[in-house]
C-alpha cells in the first residue's frame, strides 16, 4: 500500500489560510490503513483545525469532512460534486495521486495535500511501515531472495554490500539492517548463493518512462485504449 | 606497453607504497601542493580522494591534474555516489585525456554520513558495474553502445574489505570485481595481520595485487570516533587501549608506530603485495610512517 503521514498542523494552517469554507476529504483506502488520512483522521483534523483556531485565529473558516473509498479512482470522485458545490477548497488527505485526482476532476477548485506521501510499504507492526518497494518497473526479486536491494539498500546497488555495514546494520543508519547482508542470508537459505554471484548490468531507468502509464493487455489487446 | 606507471610497478614485483591525498574544502590548494610535492617521490602512487565521507572537496580529477603537472604519478578515485553512468564516462575520456590512467573504482559512501546530507544520492552505477563500464569504453564503444573517437587504456582496481565483520558477501563482491578486470585492490584498514593473512591464503589464487590499506589513528578517541561515524572501519579494542596507554600529547607518535609496524610486518612476511596508508588529514606524516617502517630510500 502507499503509505504517507500527516502534514504538521502548522503547515495545514498556513496552506489553509486564504480560504473560508474548507473540505477536508479523506481516502478509504491505504490513507485509511496507515492512519494518515482515513475518516478517523478527518474528524481529528477537523477537531484539531478549530481547536487551533479559537486558540490563534488564522482567517475565518468552516469545516465540512467526507470520506471516499479512493480519492485515485474517478468513479468514487463524482460522489463529492454536491460536497464542492459551495466550498473554497477542498484539503485532501489522499496520497499524492488522490490530491491529483481530485484536482483533475475538479479543475476549478483548488485541492490541497494534507499528507506527505512516503512510501510503498507494509504494516511492520501496530503503528510502524516499513518501505518494500520503489515501485522501479523491473522487478528482480527472484535474484534476490525476494528482499529488494532497490529499496532497502540505501545505495540501491546490484552486485552486492558496500563495506559500510557494522553489525549486519547499514551506515547510513545503525537501525536499519544491510539488504545485501539480508539477501546473502536469504539465498543461502535457499541454496541459491550462486544468484548473488552473478553480474548485473546498470539499471534501465528507461524501463517505463517518467511519468508512467499502463495500460492492461486485455484493453491493448482490444484497442479500446487507443489514441 | 603498460598503460601507467604504477601499471609497470605492479608487474614488478616490488614491494609497494602508496598513499592518499584529501583535496581541500575550498579554492586554496597550497596544502595539497605542499603534500603533493612531499610524497611524489616516496610513493608509488597518490590517490586523490573523492568527496571522502561524502564531504564536499575540491575534485579528485583536479588534485590529480595537479599531481601529474608536478611530476607525480596520480590515481583518480571514482565514486558512484555523486555522477550518473554520462558524467563519470566523460570524467573518464578527461581523464585519460591528461594522462591520467590509474582509477580506483568506488561505490561511495552513503550521503547520510557527510556534510550534504539532503543531496540527491545517484548510484546510477555501482563499482562492479565502473569497473566493467571502463573495460567497455577501453574497447572504444561508451556503454550506450556508441563509437567513441579515441579510446582510453586505464589501470584500474577496486577496494575490499578483508576485516569486515561478514566476510562472505564481501568476497562475493570482491571476485565480482576480479571478473570485471579490477588489477589491484587497495584494502579497507587493516588493523589486524590475521586477518589480512586469512584474506591472503584466500585472494592469491586470483591474479590480483593487493595493497593492505594502512590508517594512521593520531589518537584514541579519534579511533573510536572512526568506530562510529566512518563507514568500513572498525579500529579494534586492543589496538584503542594501546593508543590511550600513552600519555598526552604522545598518540600521535603511537600511531606512526602501530601503522610503521604493521607496515614492516606485512613487508617483512611478505604477506602482501603492498601498502595503501591513509594519513587521513595528516598527509604531512606519511614520510615520519615511511621512515619508522623502514622504507625510506628504497622507493620509488
């Protein structure tokens, strides 16, 4: 899943000011799992937006909040034409892509981001992600035990570690584990060391160009994307 | 024909020297001037460091035109941490251009340990991937498979890690290396001559010259601030303890004789086919390193 935290209160303050009637609109989906921007979340900001403005006022505002199921899918989008038909923003606590979308959809309306997205990862444990993948098109994780040197390397090498790692840990951080150390234990598990011992060429950067489209086979295949 | 200098001594089979030079944080380059004209003639070669700790220097590639116009003999170090596969072939044809032709092949430290640390980190290659994008261009094509006009001859080599703490990756890595044509190998600091002898017994069966990375530690707490702010080293506790038992003002003089007698040992036993000292800061010491360790008058 995409997982993403929420902006300061401050900067949602500041990036808020300008407008008076105020959407806060949450997404259903991972913003929902990784505690950054589902209904929960709406109804704390919401809270925590007047609080902090009878506190220091910061222009005149009122609060609506409403949650989608996904803020990147347009389907669900048309649920919130009634909701922006009398507001001055909407303040989106989708990821990245939510924000987009909504903007797209909504193109005379301006959309701000109430998180930072971060990463795609997993749930670790109650209340921690960890990053899993870098999203790089061109996936390898058969030649590496299925841990990704990409995105948990912080070199993002190929051909295996650096000398930097102390105690198995990396050196950029001493509580983050070496991926290569991770992958060496991994494929020697497996009986599979002689992947490591392979060479692999630089990365194409060009696998999918920036920014990225697919498009399913069974649309190419029928030519109903074309154009 | 060899393609160096240091290619030629490598052949040789002399017991070899060689030393590194941190360029300046600015445009005044007296210093390194000054070591430069210092060492030229006691080593067989100098590296000029790249962005060393990802600290932001004046260029490997500019300390070692200097080195070449002063009669040197220059090794550029390469790092993938700071330039794409397009910027460090074009350093490459400069290079060899100016008559630089020995590259040690790094892949970097991280970015978070040095003094940019919001910079954009590239690895767009990694040193296995240098090493093989150099033998690629000596061949006369760039690696995007174009005809370049002119092409570069290097001696090129790579580092390994004889006391890292998980050995079996990093001997993976390091025949990877071989394959990918590295003549030499400049090791990360040894501190301890096991160690180094275990790597041997293990690395002589390749066609390789390794030089034994030497670091001169001035001072216990420097050692332990090494332990842990500098990636790949790992001064161990018998040698912080002998550097603490002088008293103050001496930890300099302890280690010049810690780094000379590790230096004499590797000589005298042959263990290796050479040295790589790094004064890290203290380039002005590196003759006070040759003369406790006996080497004076024997080199080049």
């Amino acid at each position: 899943m995409i997982v993403a935290e929420q902006k300061p209160l401050e900067e949602v303050r500041r990036m808020i000011a300008p407008y008076q009637r105020v959407l806060i609109l949450g997404c259903g989906t991972c913003m929902t799992v990784c505690n950054a921007g589902g209904e929960r979340e709406v109804s704390f900001l919401h809270s925590a937006l007047k609080v902090a403005q009878l506190k220091s006022p910061n222009g005149t505002h009122t609060f609506s909040e409403y949650t989608v199921k996904r803020q990147c899918d347009p389907e669900f989008l048309e649920l919130l034409v009634d909701k922006v038909a009398d507001i001055d923003a909407v303040l989106s606590l989708g990821c990245g892509i939510g924000v987009q979308a909504v903007a797209e959809r909504f193109p005379d309306m301006p959309v701000l981001p109430g998180v930072n997205t971060s990463f795609l990862g997993m749930t670790s444990e109650w209340g921690v992600w960890d990053e899993r993948c870098a999203a790089c098109g061109d996936c390898r994780l058969d030649d590496t035990g299925g841990i990704c040197p990409i995105t948990r390397c912080t070199k993002g090498i190929l051909n295996g570690p650096c000398a930097g790692s102390k105690n198995g840990k990396c050196e950029a951080n001493k509580d983050m584990d070496c991926a290569w150390i991770l992958i060496y234990k991994r494929l020697e598990r497996l009986g599979q060391l002689e992947k490591m011992r392979r060479y692999y060429p630089p990365r194409n950067f060009r696998t999918i160009p920036r920014p990225k489209r697919l498009m399913s086979k069974a649309n190419t295949d029928l030519g109903e994307n074309d154009g | 024909m060899a393609n160096s200098l240091f290619e030629e001594k490598l052949d040789s089979g002399k017991f070899l020297v060689t030393t590194e030079i941190g360029p300046p944080k600015g445009t005044d380059i007296s210093e390194m001037v000054h070591y430069i004209d210092l060492l030229k003639d006691k080593v067989d070669v100098i590296n000029v460091t790249d962005h060393q700790s990802s600290v932001m220097r004046f260029p490997s590639l500019g300390g070692c035109l200097l080195i070449k116009e002063r009669g040197g003999e220059p090794m550029l170090q390469v790092t993938c941490r700071d330039r794409n596969r397009l910027a460090i072939q074009a350093d490459l044809l400069l290079a060899y251009q100016r008559g630089i032709t020995n590259v040690l092949c790094l892949t970097g430290d991280s970015i978070d340990v040095g003094d940019h640390k919001e910079a954009k980190p590239v690895f767009d290659l990694d040193s296995v991937q240098l090493l093989r994008v150099i033998r690629t261009m000596e061949s006369g094509m760039d690696i995007g498979g174009n005809e370049l006009k002119g092409a570069p001859k290097f001696c090129i080599g790579a580092s390994v890690h004889p006391e890292a703490d998980f050995i079996e990756p990093q001997l993976i890595k390091f025949e990877k290396k071989v394959a990918a044509g590295a003549q030499f190998f400049q090791t990360q600091s040894i501190f301890n001559l096991d160690s180094l002898r275990r790597f041997m017994q293990y690395a002589s069966q390749f066609n390789v010259k390794i030089l034994a990375g030497i670091i001169l530690l001035a001072s216990a707490r420097m050692a332990q601030f090494m332990n842990d702010n500098v990636p790949g080293i790992m001064v161990p506790q018998p040698t912080i303890n002998e550097l603490a038992s002088v008293e103050k003002g001496k930890g300099l003089q302890k280690g010049i004789e810690i780094a000379a007698g590790l230096i004499k040992t590797i000589k005298e036993e042959n263990l290796c086919h050479g040295v790589h000292i790094m004064a890290i800061g203290k380039e002005g010491i590196v003759p006070d390193i040759l003369a406790a360790a006996g080497l004076v008058g024997v080199q080049p």
